[in-house]
C-alpha cells in the first residue's frame, strides 16, 4: 500500500488528539483513502510529558526541521498556535514545498494573505477546517458543495468558552465572575481568558468565514469587536422578558461592495436554532442566494473533534496527492487572483435594533427626555420597560429600538449619559431578529 | 479561459433550477474553478415549456444521446428521477467516460452497486450530494472532512413533505388527512403522496447516509419503513404531555457487525435542537467517534437548494478535471474494494423506550391486566396516563415504557389486543431520547 507522510508541529492536547486520531483511526482511513498515513515526526519543545499516545522510538523530536525540511515528509500539521514561532515555521514548510495543515486562526485572520501567497508560488495547499467551529466541517461546506451560492449573511456562535459563560449565566442567572470562575476551574476557560472573552477569538475566526463567504480579504484591525465581560444577569433577565436570549454572535454580511464583520453580544429570539445552541456547542449559519439558510452544530473545540477536523484536511489532501493532483483547491476557495479587499463597514453606518438600558433617577419627567434625546435622533421606540418605582433611586429603564442607524444611537447616548438624572453609563445590545 | 461542458438530462423544477444557477453564478463560479462551465446540452421529452431560463438556440434536446454521447460533454447531470430510464441513462453516460451527478435517491439506493462497480470500472466520479438533504452538504461532509471518523450513529429528518404535516398537525392540533390536503394545494406534497407519507423517500435517503458513514451496502428491502399516516392529533398531544414532539425520523446506528437501519414516527424531546426543526426543513444528526455529535439543518427540498447542491458536485468534479486527478474520490467514500455488506438487524431485535397507547373499555381490572401482559414480557412501566372517566365507554391508556425489545412489545400488544376489554389495534410510537 503507498504511505503518506505526515509530519506535525506542535504536541500539546489538540497535537495529541491527532495523533491518536492517525493511530487508532489507521485501518478506516486507508479504507477511505488507499492509502496509510504514516505520522513519521512529531516537533514539540517538551517531548518528555506523557501524552496517553504510543510513538515508535524517534517520532518526537525537539528539532523542528526534522519536520519542515524531511523530503519523505509530504503535509506538515502546525499546532502550535499563535502568530510567531508558528509563522516561520509554516513559511518554512510552504518553502520545502509541503503541504498545511493548521487549526491556527490568529495566525491565518492576521497573515493569511502572505500565506496563501507562498502556497500558490510554492504550488501547495494550506487547509484549515479546524480553526473555526472546532469540528465542524464549515469551511470545507463554504469552499466545496455550497461552491455555487453568491452568500449573503454567515453568524456564528464560535467560541465555546464564552457560550458556556453566557448559558450558564442565563440559566442560573448567575453573574459573569462566578461562572468564568468555574469555568476557568473546569477548564473551560485559560487562565488568561482574554483572547475568548474580549471576543478576539471570534474575530479570527469570523475574518476567515467572512474571506471563504466573499471572496476577499479582511483588514482583521477593522473588525469591531466587543466581549462579553460587561453582559450582567440584570441583561440576560430583561433579554428573557423580551424574549430573547444574548450570544456572542460573530456576523459578516455583504453590503454592497462592502462587508460587515462585528463580533458582540446580541440578543437573538427565543425559539431560533441558533438561540439553543448552548454550552460549548458552536453554530454557524450561512445564507446563499440558492441554498437558502443553512445552518451547522457541534462542538467547538476540545481535543478529539478539533483533530476530527485536522485529520480530515489531511485525508483531503492525500486523496489529492493520490490522484496526481497539484493544488485542487486554493485555500479561500476562490483562485487567489479573484480574491477582493472588500472594505469593512465603520460600526457606526450600520442599522440594527437596539436594547438600551439607562440607570435613570425615579424622578418625573426623566422617561420624557430619554424619549426625546431618541427622537432628536430618529429613532423610534418600539417598546419600554421601567421596572420598580422607588423615589429618590436609581430604577432601570429599558426601551427596545425599531431599526436605526448605530452613529444615530451612539450621539443619542452620549446626550442622554450627560443627563443629572442619569447615573452611570448606559447600556446598549444589538438585536438581531431578521433570522428566518 | 478553460471550458468545462456539462449536459444535463430532465429539465422539470431543479432541471430548470441547475441551469439558473450555472447561468445566474457563471462568474462567480469561474472565480473559484478558473474554468467557464458550459451548459451544453439539456435533454427532455418536453423542450417547449418555459422554464424562465434564457438559453442559447440548439442547448435544448429531445434526444437524450446528444448528452450521453457527445465526446465533449465531461459531467452529465441526471434529474430525472425514478429507476428508469435513469439507469440505462446514467449507465451509458458512465459507459462514454463521463463523471455523473444526480439528485436520484430512488435510483441509488436500489442500483448504486451496479453503477458505482461501473464507474470504477471507467474511472469516473458518480456525486449525489442533492440526493439526500436538498442544499445541506452533509454528504460531501460524511466522505470529506469528517472522514476520519468511525461514526456511531446517523439520524435525519430527511422529507420536507412529512416534516411540514407533522409541524402543523402539532401546531393546530389539525388532522393527517386536512393537514395533507393542504400542502398538496401548496405544492408541498405531490398529488400521489404516497413515497413521503409512507416513509419511502425517506427510506432511500437513509439507505445513502448508512452506506457512507458505514461503508456499507445496505439492502433497502430489509429497512422497516413505516410512514406517518397513522399518526394521530390525540398521540401528538399525549407526546407534548410527556415532553415530546413526534417526527418522522430515519436511524441508522452501527451495532456489533450489523446496522440498524429503520424509519419510523419518533417522539423526540422537547428542546433538542432536532425537535425544532420544523416545516420543510431537514435536519441530520451524526455521531462520530472524534467529532461527537455534529448536526446539520437546511431546506430539504425545492428548486434552488437542490441546484445548490447539483452545481456544487459539479464544481467539485470540475476542480478535480482541472487538476489532472482521475477519480480523485469512490462514490460512497470507502473504496470499492472496502465497502462491506452489513446486515440489517431485524426490527424485532432492536431495543427501544416505546409509547404504546391502548383503546380500553373503562371497568376495573383492565389496567391489571395491560400491566401483567406487558409485565410477562419484561416489559417495565415508565409512566402511564389514563384520560377521563365514562364507565362503560372506551378510554385512552398512554403507556411510556422503560427500553424493551420491539418482539417483546409486539408479542404483548398482540395479546393485548385479544383482550376483549380492547377496542381496536393499540397504537406503539418509539422513542429516541439518548439524543445528548
């Protein structure tokens, strides 16, 4: 039987996920292939923890060139994970003209495009299934069989960390510092769980669907991105009155010969598929002018189904190599000469409905220069909520918006935020209810 | 700009679809190939319909050779439907070197061996993604990026007609026969019902999903088929009593060397994302041994979805032109010589939670002897409900069994319906609720 080599880089738990995967998984997947898979190196710095993996003798190695440059070795693995060491070593590899396999989004939102640049002189493929949605098969959808759709809209829910935080928060109405905690304790969230909580991780990986969904590239700086460290229980109970619930939905929408990619906190109605997807679970749906709304579910991350993920790209790019064929596919989808640089949307042009809550003093009158403040700024209330009464305090006063303009919200805020009868800043969430 | 031409036999709903979209997305579609695809030929018996598709004079046929046998044409398109003359058609087509697309589930799940063996034999590609799902891409997903997974089960809402019946029968308590009679005066169901009410399509497309995850034949004889005509308004609120809703779902799980394969009526939890997957959308849940439970919903059906996934396998095989690979991938994922023939576990074997409702007159004893009877055959009492009291009348007797053997239940019930304290055929739904 002809053997495949593969090498990887990078042997932490998602490192060793795909080594199992190869190991146990070996018999199938030559059923599916024709061929074995033969994982002939491993690179990492610490090769002495026990990873739960059987290796031959001289598999690990510290010495990462025994990887990129062996000339038996056809597709490199990078799992290493963030932008530097692992972008030379995958420039590296390109140069030696190996094929990639990589779940890194941060690398790929940030230098893809000198990525694929080199992929394409170099005549090699840079897959990367598993930097978005864990082990979801998206992107292969996006770049594959949904091939033919002209998309108009792709949201996801792509960060478990943060939809764990936020389900349980709903379902307990517990608040954001207990559950982080816990989850920080289950290992759920890092220790430093900035890059998940600020929405960052989101970001990344909304950039790559946004480039696969429309072509083009993405200024990942121009991204506007919110976490969800300032969602409250008092939020998330208002959101149920409403009937919604709040997600971290990443959105990329085509405009015009513009794009929208934001990541922030939105409310979603009670009763839409994307609004159950709970816990760890990711979503991403897409909407293209032929297949209509689709939508995918699974879990996010996690050793197993991110090397589910991994190891499928790999079998993707041996039954190329089998086959005879020479770069099948460009990383985007798209031939890297029709890739555009759409220009991102400022968040202030964009419309949306709005959840405001204002921290107002119970005083008569206040309700009226609120609604005015609104007005001046053309926009229409379409409900309200003031709940309790008690002279002389701070109430809560919540209105929920018809449609307007974010600029248009944003200077009716501020206005309102100056007001003597308003104590602390304001509240605002993005609904997003145009779902079908 | 490279030319790739396709012929396409059947130019009804999705025929006519197909053609817009390659017309509509010709573009975009070069975009992402870098080769014009060309619709050379469409072959109907009927070519003076207007299909509000422009095309060019001479693409129009009535003879369906200029498609099979022209040496230019790569990929032919079959969407005709049914078992002939599809499969003399697709046969010859495969006979003259061409790779084959076909949204035919009939055909394959009764003659795929043969025109797999065939295509191997010719070394062509035969895709089918809109065979099963409409514009979902699960089956691309099954034998592409999640391959490297040994999948445990797979299951699907997989007929928009039934779903959409069964939707409105919960929604307004209606009945089967109302509910059919007004998704035939709008389109969604055909004027001869019979192959989606009775469980038959969907039969077909289980057939296809079992043999991919599986890789297997599967005999479609020996799947038990049992179609949602009996379901009832009253069972539909007893499940909601119980928390379930009632689907018609198609199972296939792999068990010790053999599969289950079935399609039934199933109460399903409330609250599982598959339960909400209403109308005419179709859902597919898989699971597999690194990627866990992964879940696809869309539109099942209609003209543009199904296009969706017809141009999508044609971009797919016209990448794999363009680089050279001579069947670059086997029609169900496996190679050929690795597909298995697993049997079928008969029904009687399997082991399922059961809703068995009893028609009994109300006298005392009657609920001693149901529960004895179900208690000689090891069958253990969940929880029961008997509704109302009118001595002398007949009342209904709901009964959630714990996991019995469907022979077990059987033999019961027909005991049970030999008491002469029952009126009429007792009614037995099964339950799948080990969904996580």
């Amino acid at each position: 039987m002809e053997e495949i080599h593969v090498g990887l880089v990078g042997f932490g738990t998602v490192g060793a996920g795909v080594a199992k995967l190869l190991l146990q998984n070996e018999k199938l997947i030559s059923e599916k292939t024709g061929a074995r898979l033969v994982l002939k190196k491993i690179a990492d710095l610490d090769i002495t923890t026990d990873r739960g993996v059987q290796l031959a003798d001289g598999v690990l190695t510290t010495d990462v060139d025994q990887v990129l440059c062996d000339p038996q070795i056809a597709i490199v693995i990078e799992l290493i994970g963030g932008y530097e060491p692992a972008r030379t070593f995958v420039m590296r590899a390109i140069e030696h003209g190996k094929h990639v396999v990589t779940a890194n989004k941060a690398l790929l939102a940030l230098h893809g495009d000198e990525i694929y640049a080199a992929a394409a002189r170099r005549g090699v493929e840079v897959l990367f299934e598993a930097a978005v949605g864990g082990g979801i098969p998206v992107l292969s959808a996006i770049k594959g069989n949904l091939a033919g759709n002209n998309f108009q809209t792709v949201l996801g829910i792509l960060n478990g960390t943060c939809n764990y935080i936020l389900t349980r928060m709903t379902q307990e109405g517990a608040d954001f510092g207990d559950v982080l905690k816990t989850a920080q304790e289950l290992g759920y969230a890092e220790a430093d769980p900035t890059f998940d909580i600020e929405g960052i991780d989101t970001a990344h990986k909304i950039s790559l669907l946004v480039s696969l969904c429309f072509g083009t590239r993405v200024d990942f700086k121009s991204i506007y991105t919110e976490g969800i460290s300032s969602v409250s229980a008092l939020d998330i109970n208002f959101a149920r009155d409403f009937g919604y619930k709040i997600k971290l939905l990443a959105i990329g929408k085509r405009d015009n010969g513009r794009i929208e990619v934001r990541v922030h906190p939105t409310m979603i109605p009670v009763g839409h598929p994307i609004a159950d997807v709970d816990g760890v679970f990711n979503s991403i749906r897409l909407t293209g002018d032929f297949v209509g709304a689709v939508m995918f579910i699974g879990r996010g991350a996690g050793m197993d189904p991110t090397a589910s993920a991994v190891v499928g790209d790999v079998i993707e790019v041996s039954r190329s190599i089998l086959a005879g064929a020479v770069r099948r596919s460009a990383p985007l989808g798209y031939l890297d000469d029709s890739v555009a640089t759409l220009p991102i949307k400022p968040i202030g042009e964009i419309v949306s409905k709005y959840y405001l809550r204002f921290s107002a003093q119970d005083k008569p009158g206040v309700l009226a220069k609120i609604a005015g403040a609104l007005g001046n700024h053309n926009i229409s209330i379409e409900s309200m909520i003031q709940q309790g009464r008690s002279a002389g305090e701070t109430v809560p006063i919540v209105i929920m918006t018809h449609e307007a303009k974010e600029s248009e919200i944003r200077a009716a805020l501020a206005e309102i935020d100056a007001f003597d009868v308003i104590n602390g800043k304001s509240i605002l969430i993005r609904i997003e209810d145009n779902l079908e």
